[in-house]
C-alpha cells in the first residue's frame, strides 16, 4: 500500500522508530507513512528518533509522536504541529515570536480540573442520547445534527457523536463532510470499529475499493463478529474477482447471520460461485445491481 520495502521496515525497527509487529493496524499506517515522507525528504533515521525522544519527553501524554501528531520536514529540519502552531521538537522552540509563557501553556496543556472534565463528559453522553432520540423520533435532521455538534464540543473523544455526524452527511450525500466527521472519529479512537466500517461505505460509494477494503478489514480484525463487514468484504472480492477470499467472507457472513434476508442473499452468491466453479472453473463476473449492500 504504501511502498515500503521489507528492508527499509526492517531498517526503521532497527532504529527504533517503529515496533516489530507481524500485522499492521490503520494506525499504524499513518506512522508509515509520516516516516516515508520523512525518507522522501532525506532526514536520516538518527534525527528522527531524536525528535521523537524529546517530543515524549517535553509532552508527556503523547506516547507515539508518529501516530498521535503531526510531524513532518522543512528540508532536513524536522518540525511538529501542535495546536496549530509549528515547533522545533528538540529545543522545543515554537517556529513564531512568541514568549515562553506562551511556549509554557501550548506544551503544558492546561486544562480542566478533573470534575470539570467529568461534567462535561456526563453533558456530552446527555445531548448524545438526546441526539439519538430525536433521531427515532423522526425530529428534522437539523436538531439531531446540533444534538451531536454539541456532544462533540463538550467531549472531543466522543467518537460516537462524531460517526453519528458523519452518517447523517452521508444519507444526505454530504460525502466532504461525512468523510471529515469519520476521520475525526478515528482519530479520537483509532479502533472503534464502527468508524471504520462506515467510512468504509463511504469510499465503496465513491468507488474507491481499496480504502474500501482497508477499512472493512480493519473492521473485521477490531471486531471479527461484525457481520455487516464481512459481508460487504464478500461483495468487493466477488466483484475484483478474488473468489477465495469472497467465499471466505460469505462462509464467515452465514455463521453469523444465517437467517436473514440478507443470509439469503449470501446463500445464493456463494451458491452462484460454487457453481461457476464447479462447471467451468472460472468465477462468472457478479453483477452487484441486483442486491443492496448493507450501510448499517
């Protein structure tokens, strides 16, 4: 995906800059490829892990500066983003005039108390099941949409207001800022499986099959009985021709939600395939016209 050599992998390991892992989570791939612009940009591997080290030093809640900020490089210096200002991560220097009171509260962080963290968050779940309820209540979209915008102001991590949001943009075809709400959402919770699963609909409606399938995989290992994912894995597969791992996820699907009317209609497409095999040994191209996918 991201065209990374097993030796340069192997090389970064070797500098510490990433763990040894067998298999990789989305966000990890976002380290990948942050270090990958890094390489494009010929910073060598020494100061990168330098900056990381004084960037765990100077901000003590970010454990893994390549995944939780924005790094990147101007030419060969290395800079990071932090509330929308630019630092130097060894010096700690911000890269505007700005005094060290200034530089003291943007890496400090200063926030809440702890009881006012806690009221905020019970508000925030407040207008989120208010959200919720005026969605089963058929209420305009325009009262559930401010419902969750107030949820997510007043808790930043609430993923489930922020992939509520997003759906909502979605049904009305706002895929720009459907597209913008999951995004948030993952990165408050990078494996909240829902998020991926939806943002996952969102590129196979575009057309754009392999976020599609990156998305609904990520779904399928954070949750592997989420049935709708596995479902709509079958279908991409089927579609690109990959019949393997399409009657993998159609077996996996039926175990799950055999009784269904959508386990009907994997019933019969994995029937139509093992069939296609058995008469010819070719996969007959599926036409996904007449069956819907499903976007829950």
């Amino acid at each position: 995906m991201l065209s990374i050599t097993e030796r340069q992998l192997r090389g970064w390991e070797q500098h510490d800059l990433i763990r040894h892992l067998d298999e990789f989570a989305f966000s990890d791939l976002i380290a990948l490829r942050t270090l990958t612009k890094l390489r494009e940009d010929r910073v060598p591997p020494a100061k990168i892990k330098l900056a990381l080290t004084a960037l765990r030093k100077k901000i003590r809640h970010v454990t893994d500066p390549l995944k939780e900020l924005k790094v990147v490089s101007d030419g060969k210096r290395i800079r990071v983003e932090i509330s929308g200002q630019h630092m130097e991560p060894v010096s700690g220097q911000l890269l505007f005039n700005f005094d060290q009171t200034e530089l003291k509260r943007l890496l400090s962080f200063p926030g809440k108390s702890k009881n006012d963290q806690r009221i905020e968050k019970e508000n925030s779940e407040r207008w989120f099941q208010k959200g919720l309820e005026l969605e089963q209540i058929g209420a305009p979209i325009g009262q559930a949409i401010e419902a969750y915008e107030k949820a997510a102001k007043l808790d930043p991590g609430s993923a489930g207001a922020l992939v509520n949001l997003g759906t909502i943009h979605f049904s009305i075809r706002e895929f720009g800022k459907a597209e913008s709400y999951y995004r948030a959402a993952l990165a408050a919770d990078p494996d909240y499986a829902l998020a991926h699963f939806n943002i996952a609909n969102l590129y196979d409606e575009r057309g754009d099959y392999e976020n599609a399938t990156l998305h609904y995989r990520t779904a399928v290992q954070l949750n592997p009985q989420y049935a709708d994912a596995h479902y709509n894995l079958a279908l991409l597969y089927q579609g690109n021709g990959q019949i393997m791992e399409a009657v993998r996820h159609w077996k996996i699907y039926l175990k799950l939600d055999p009784s269904s009317a959508w386990g009907a209609i994997a019933k019969r497409e994995l029937a139509k395939l093992r069939m296609s095999t058995v008469l010819d040994g070719r996969p007959t191209e599926i036409s996904n016209s007449n069956f819907t996918r499903p976007h829950r």
